[in-house]
C-alpha cells in the first residue's frame, strides 16, 4: 500500500507524465513536464526505487559535488505536483523519468497505485516521435486512447497501432485495463533535425495539453526560443541545396494535405485559445511571450494573419502524423 504524507487533498487532479527515451524525440515531451514543474515550481513527493527499474550500464548515475561532498544522483522516476490557479483551480500530478529498463508491468502498478491514492481523474501520457513533417509548418499534434467513449467525446483517435511498443504505449494500456481514463498526446519532430531540444514541438504540446484539460500554461520564454529554433534551422537548411528541396517537398505535401485544416475548425480553435489567455478570469494576463502573435497581443489581425507560420501553433491543427508507430519512430 502507498501511502502519502504531506500531499494535500487535490481539486480534479490529472497526472501528467513523459519519460525520456524511446518515445521523446528531441526531448520535446521530457522538456514539457519539465517547464510545466519549473513553471508552477513543483514540490517532489515521491521516487521510484532506481534498483527496481533500471539498468546502471545503460542510464548511469552521476556523481556531483555539494559544497565539496561528493553525491551520487540516481537515474528514476519523480513525481510531484502543482497547483493551477484560475477560475476553476486544479491539481496536476507531474510524472517525470526515464524509459525503465525492466519491470515495467511492475513499474506501471506502482504510478497507477500512486494515481489511485491521489484520485487522479485522467492520465495523459506525452510523448515524440520521428516522421515526415517541416520544420517550418506548426507541429503536428496527435491524441490518441484505447478508450472508444474517450475518443468520442473529447475529439480523440482511437488506436490502431500494432508493433513495438514503448512505456508510453505500455502505461495507457495499464490505464485502461485499469479503469483509469488515459489519453496520449504526440507531437511530430522532423526527423532531418531530431536533435534536442526541440522548444517548438514542446510548446506544440502545451497547446494540445491546454485544449485537452481546459487549463492555462504559462509559456515563459518558450514560445520565442520556438521561433529562435526555427530560424535557425531555416539556416541550417539554406545552406544545403539539397536539404532545401527536401523541406520543400515536405512543405508542398503538408499544405496539400491540411488544406481543409486552413479554416473552419483549426482557427476557431485557435481564436479560442487567444481570448483565454486574455482572460482575467483564468488567472494573470499575458506574460512575457505569452502573447497571441509577434506583434502587440491585441492585434487579433496580426495574429491570424501570422498563424500558419507560428512556431507551436501545431495546436490549432487536427492532428496528421501517423500515431502509434506507423511513422518512423514508434508511437505506440
């Protein structure tokens, strides 16, 4: 039995987890647990036992020196959680590790032993695949369930997925074999420039999580080191003939393939996601780079103008990679 002391009762609490590994790509869902505790500056409350599920010659532990003492840090899972403030305050249970290397039915038990004494009301599962998308269109963002009334009645995929599988895959199934609603969100990294960090696919995936649970993320600096990657690798591209006509193929088969996106449903999402963070109501106005647009955050013509070019605005798009494995990354 686990058993929890100093941890609040929670107002709707929704555990939020990402593990680095197989199944983050460009550290994009790692990077968006870890801004949302760094954010909301999340107490720890708990830690997987390391000898339980990893394997020392594959995530070694490092050695650090405090004050001149030497301390070993362990390679494993934390949990913590942050209050969201607003209208409507809410609890997020933040789950951040690595990929473990065995045990992982035991491994899954444990977090969902942890979910059911905190009464967690859904878990949502980030992770990042490779596929075949431009870096200079918004990031394509999927949600994916096992569950076919989640599916239907918060706008989901239901998977289809066959193949390897990652402990992204591995937890939602423990989750609904459990009766834990789980949904799964991915965002799609280029795979010609998979290196981390990856703050635009990051920021993609704060958007979706923002739609997903009806909260407000405060962005930080986040949304310009997005438009900071991006240049850059727009750079890196032009300086290479062929890696230029390659994003360009890309670039014409993505337009092609979300234009009926271009309206409608995409922008009325996005219209929706500018007003809310306009709104006092759901807690501090725009901070720093929290803005709907590069220009003044009032400019709603500027905004909608620049929207198909905006760094993260994967957001406002319905979802086009392929979940669940079928690109080149697995994303069971």
């Amino acid at each position: 039995m686990i058993e929890l002391e100093g941890v609040p009762e929670l107002i709707d609490p929704v555990m939020v987890a990402a593990f680095e590994g197989w199944n983050d790509a460009g550290d994009a869902a790692s990077g968006a647990v870890a801004h949302l505790d760094r954010e909301w500056k999340g107490e720890v409350f708990a830690a997987l036992d390391a000898e339980d599920y990893y394997d020392f010659q594959v995530n070694r532990p490092t050695v650090w020196l405090d004050n001149g003492v030497r301390k070993i840090t362990w390679p494993t899972t934390r949990l913590s959680v942050v209050r969201v403030g607003g209208a409507k305050p809410r609890d997020l249970v933040l789950v951040r590790g690595i990929e473990p290397s065995m045990r992982w039915r035991s491994f899954c038990n444990e977090l969902l032993g942890f979910a059911h004494e905190l009464g967690v009301e859904m878990v949502v599962i980030l992770g990042a695949l490779l596929g075949d998308t431009p870096h200079t269109r918004p990031v394509p963002v999927s949600g994916v369930t096992s569950d076919p009334d989640l599916a239907r009645t918060m706008d989901l995929e239901e998977t289809r997925y066959e193949g390897p599988t990652g402990i992204v895959g591995i937890l939602q199934e423990a989750c609904t074999h459990a009766g834990v609603p789980a949904v799964s969100l991915w965002a799609a990294v280029p795979h010609y420039v998979s290196q981390p960090p990856n703050p635009k696919a990051t920021l993609a995936l704060l958007n979706r999580l923002e739609d997903l649970i009806d909260i407000r993320v405060p962005l930080g600096e986040l949304p310009e080191d997005a438009r900071a990657w991006q240049l850059g690798v727009d750079q890196l591209a032009a300086e290479d003939s062929e890696v230029a006509e390659y994003v360009q193929t890309l670039e014409e088969a993505r337009d092609t393939a979300d234009l009926p996106e271009a309206s409608g449903e995409a922008i009325a999402r996005e219209f929706e996601r500018y007003l809310r963070r306009r709104d006092p109501s759901a807690g501090a106005g725009p901070g720093p780079g929290q803005g709907p647009g590069p220009g003044d955050p009032g400019d709603t013509t500027a905004y909608f103008r620049d929207l198909r070019d905006a760094p993260g605005g994967g957001g406002a798009q319905r979802p086009k990679p392929k979940p669940d494995g079928e690109a080149d990354e697995d994303t069971p």
